[in-house]
C-alpha cells in the first residue's frame, strides 16, 4: 500500500512580505550595519519569521534575537510606519520591542529555533548560534556561546 504521508513545506520570512518590501529592508540592513547584502538577507528573512512567531503566538516576551539576528529587528522597527502597518495586518495588533540582551543563552536561542521550525519556517542556525559546526565570527557570541 502506497505511502499517504503529507510533506510539509517550510516557508520563509520573506514570504510574509513583498518583494519590494524585502529589498527596502535587506538594502537598509546592509548600509545600516555594514553587512554584506547576502548577509543582510537572510538576516532580514529570519528577523521576520522570528517577530511573527511571536506576534502570532503571543509568546514575545518568552522570545529573543540573537546577536545576529537583532539588527533584523531594529531594520524592522526604524522603519515605522511600515512595521506598525504590518504587524496589524500579521497579527492584529503592535508588537513592542523590549530589549533584553542578558537572556541570549545558548538555551533560549535553541528554544527560538525550535519555535520557528515548528511554525513551519526555514532556519539559518548559524545566525542563531545554534548550529554544529558554529565558529565565531559567523555565528557565535550569544550568552554562553557555541
């Protein structure tokens, strides 16, 4: 009897927005941080996907950037009015950024991952400081490190 399992596709932060959208945001990220754009992009894509799980979930409080990850964040947010529009149409409502950089442990980043993994995102574990072969500069830094 033939296999009926369903393969679930994985979805990107970047799909949550338009492509024009994207590229305002990635191209900001670079100049802004002094990234490389290809950098900047999957900075901006996992930024994404990170604030609508916590925007859909309501767990933003128990969520956190990594070090990485932040200026993503900060990229969206400096960006105001576009941020403000777009977590109404997300999620119904204007998710704050609270910062607090004493909670990137190796553990939380871990449990981010796992949460975006099963909202059905991709994830770049290197900008998490969450994958196996991490070496700094690319990926390590946050709390208690790789």
């Amino acid at each position: 009897m033939p296999s009926t399992a369903v393969v679930a596709r994985t979805r990107t932060g970047r799909s949550l927005v338009t492509d024009a959208e994207f590229d305002t945001l990635a191209a900001f990220c670079a100049d802004e941080y002094g990234l490389e754009r290809c950098v900047a992009d999957q900075v901006i894509d996992q930024a994404l996907a990170l604030v609508h799980v916590m925007g859909t979930s309501g767990e933003g409080a128990n969520m956190a950037p990594s070090q990485q990850i932040d200026p993503g964040w900060h990229t969206l947010i400096l960006h105001t009015g576009w941020y403000a529009d777009w977590c109404e149409r997300s999620f119904g409502y204007y998710l704050h950024h609270q910062p607090n950089a004493k909670v990137r442990t190796r553990g939380l980043m871990v449990d981010v991952v796992g949460r975006l993994r099963a909202a059905g995102f991709e994830v770049d574990e290197r900008l998490w400081g969450t994958a196996a072969d991490c070496n700094p500069p690319a990926c390590c830094g946050d709390g208690d490190g790789c």
